[in-house]
C-alpha cells in the first residue's frame, strides 16, 4: 500500500475514533479497540497479524503501566482515608497564614495531586475552600482557583499520576527526568494559573457558597498524622525515582551504587516500598486492621481499572500503527514538518483534547502518533522526558463542556457555564501553555 494510502488510514482511523467517543458515546476503551482493529485491517495487516499486534500491544503497554498506576491508586488511597490529605492542607494553610492562603492551597494541591486522583482531592479539600469564603467573604474562586491550579498541575505533569505514567511508557521516556521537568515546569503553570490568576477573576466573578452544597468546616484534627510524616511518605517514591536517574548520570554502567539505585529507584519498586509504608505508618500502625487495609487497598483500584484499560488500549493502538507501516509513513511524514516535535506534540494532544474531552484519551493518542517521529530523530533521554510534558500540557488546554471537570467544578463551585469558561477553562489553559512555553526553553539547553 502507498504512503499516501496509509496516512489515510491514519487520519481515517483519528476522525472514527472522536466520532465513536463524541457521536456514538462509546467508551473510550472500547473506541480505541475498535479502531486499532480497523485500521490494522485497512492498512493490508492479515488478520492473524492484527490479532497479535493487539496482544503485543496491550501487554507491553501494561507490563508496566498497570502494576504501577495500581501502586499508585493504592498509596493515594491511604493518604486519603488516614487523613494525610487534610493534615498537608491544614497545616500549609497555618504556616502561610490567611493573607497568603492562596499560596498555601496551590502547594497544597500541588502536593495533594502526586499520590490522589483530581477529583479525590478536590471533593476531600474543597470543605476548607468554602469554610475561608464563609470566614472572609471574598469570592470563591479566590482561594478555589489556586486550589484547582494545584492539583491540575500535578495530576498532568508529575508521575505517579496516570496520565504522565502512561505517556512516558508509549514514548520510552524516563520517568525520572519527566518528574524533575514536570515539577520545572509545574511551578511557574501552578503560581500563574493559581493565585495569580485566581486572585484577578475573583475580583471580576464573585461566587459565594453554592446554597445547595451542605458542609461542615474541617477543622484541624488530634488525630490526623503529622504533616513531617505524610510529607516524607509523599516524597518516597520521587526521590527514589529521581536517585534512580542521577546515579545512571554520575555512575558508569554496572557500578554497583548504580546497581542498588538502578534496582531500588525503578518506579515499580518505589511505588511498592511507598505502598508499604503506607500499610504499616497510615495504616496498622494508626489502628487499621490488616483486614481494613486490604478492604481500603481493594477499594482503590476500583477508578485505577479504567485508566489501566484505556492505556493499554492507547498502546494496541500504538502497535498496530507501527506494524501495519503507517507508523513509519507519518513519522516521515511529521519530522519533515516545520514544526518543532514538542510543539507537535503539544498540537496534537490539545485538538484531541478539544474534540473529546478526556485528557487521558488525548494523552495516549498523541503519544501513539508522535513516537514514530522521536525514532526517527532519534530523541533520547531528557528530550523524550520534555515530549511527555508538552503531550501533558497540550492535554490540558481548554477544558470545555465534553469533559468532567468543567463539570465537577460548575457544580460544587455554583457557577454558570458562561463562568465555568472564564474561570477553570482559562485556568486549564493557562497551565497548558505556560507549560509548554517552559518546555520549549528548556529544550533550547538541552
């Protein structure tokens, strides 16, 4: 089949794909399966091939992905039900004090977002967002747009979220230099679309407690674990992973210090000894049985499934665009742009974004469609750490009414979808681009 023909394919295989997930409301999962099997087969794949090229694809991908967003789901959970959410958020919010609140809930969300999923976090956090407004009677989106900046910023640029995990894994990125750049990068998107931004639409949208939302102000708790302990339980798994990535730098190549960190650091084992301090210092240890931790341990890979399976479907999808060819046609193809790949990437990732709505589908489609490119170039190392981010950040962009959170955010802020758009939707788009702006200068020194 001519090149021609395959980019076709391509493309063909991109529109049935939104239009399966935007018309037809079919899951994700099931879309992406759907046209991975149509597009092997109208590319000239034997069937048999197809077939094997969905099997490859789904179990490369999950080898890896599956044990650690798992891990991951688990270690989040037991900071959020042994109250390690609350303890982080408070005592930030003690330490800066009510004139800097909105600095305190953007890192309280930055850090909140690296072991619980957004919208856990958000619905354990927002109790405190309201109990300030009612406190001050300043706008909502005073201390909620900081809050939301937070945890969107980690949730899309920071391992061991789902999304930057899994298209670090689709690229062959490291995961250590996609947490260093990620928290680069994450900073300056967090503090502009946070309390600076937040601060300016508070003074032009003035939101009060939504009447219909019933609450009871968190106060602080003796019982709460200290704010030392959830922290240092946070950075296990970053440090280890990012210890990982230095030694591979500073240690030649079976150096036993590289050895010990290569094996300890490996995301895998991280996320599993994190897990672990986790049962024993937020669980047993606090008067969990071992038979609640495992209940509340089960209880967290509930939401992990989905993301598992549309990951791997994301790379089945992946597979099949490289056996059947077309993965070499448009990667030619690409890398003859005028584009710089991170800008592609980012390109890619926010009109997916745009026409469907769900930022992991966005992630694992751009990720799948730009990798051809980084072989052909033949990015390595820190170059495909800062694709993983432009991917996450042209995920992020314009937020609108096909995804969730606009959602989420509407209701338990109260706001009209005219406000929505003003407030979390420029917000989203704001860390985006901020986002990529820093990834592009940081691939000018790379």
């Amino acid at each position: 089949m001519s090149g021609t023909m395959l980019i076709l394919v391509a493309i063909a295989g991109i529109f049935g794909l939104l239009f399966l997930v935007i018309r037809q409301k079919l899951h994700a999962f099931v879309s992406l399966m759907v046209v991975s099997l149509l597009v092997g087969i109208a590319a000239g794949m034997p069937l048999n091939h197809v077939i094997e090229s969905i099997e490859a694809g789904m179990g490369g991908t999950l080898g890896f992905v599956a044990i650690v967003v798992g891990l991951g789901a688990m270690f989040g959970k037991m900071l959020e039900v042994s109250g390690g959410v609350e303890r982080l958020a408070q005592t930030l919010l003690e330490k800066f004090g009510e004139d800097k609140s909105q600095w305190a809930l953007g890192i309280s969300g930055f850090l909140v977002a690296i072991p619980v999923f957004f919208d856990v976090g958000f619905i354990i956090l927002v109790p405190i967002i309201y109990g300030l407004t009612k406190k001050t009677g300043r706008s909502l989106l005073y201390y909620g747009i900081p809050l939301l900046a937070g945890l969107a910023v980690t949730h899309s640029y920071i391992p061991p979220t789902p999304g930057p995990i899994a298209v670090a894994n689709l690229v062959g990125a490291d995961l250590g230099w996609v947490i260093l750049f990620g928290v680069i990068a994450g900073i300056p998107s967090m503090l502009i679309a946070g309390p600076i931004f937040g601060k300016f639409i508070a003074g032009k949208v003035h939101v009060k407690v939504p009447e219909y939302m019933n609450f009871q102000e968190k106060v602080p708790g003796k019982d709460l674990p200290s704010f030392g302990m959830i922290a240092s339980i946070i950075l296990v798994p970053l440090v280890l992973i990012l210890v990982n990535t230095l030694s591979t730098v500073l240690f030649e190549e079976g150096h036993i210090v590289r050895e010990i960190t290569t094996f300890v650091g490996n995301p895998i084992v991280a996320l599993t000894l994190a897990v672990l301090v986790t049962f024993t210092f937020l669980g047993t240890k606090r008067g969990y049985s071992r038979q609640e931790v495992q209940d509340i341990a089960t209880k967290a890979l509930e939401p992990a499934g989905i993301i598992i399976l549309v990951t791997g479907a994301g790379g089945v999808f992946k597979e099949v665009l490289i056996d059947s060819g077309v993965a070499d046609v448009l990667g030619e193809q690409m890398a003859a742009s005028a584009l710089p790949p991170i800008l592609l990437a980012f390109l890619i990732a926010a009109v997916v974004r745009v026409a469907q709505g769900s930022a992991t589908v966005s992630m694992v489609t751009a990720a799948g469609l730009i990798s051809p490119v980084l072989s052909i170039m033949e990015f390595d190392g820190p170059s495909l750490a800062l694709v993983v981010i432009a991917i996450a950040a042209g995920a992020t962009v314009l937020s609108h009414v096909n995804d969730s959170g606009f959602w989420l955010v509407s209701r338990y802020f109260g706001l009209e979808v005219k406000d929505t758009f003003k407030t979390w939707t420029v917000m989203q788009t704001l860390i985006g681009l901020v986002g990529l702006l820093t990834v592009m200068v940081i691939s000018l020194f790379i």
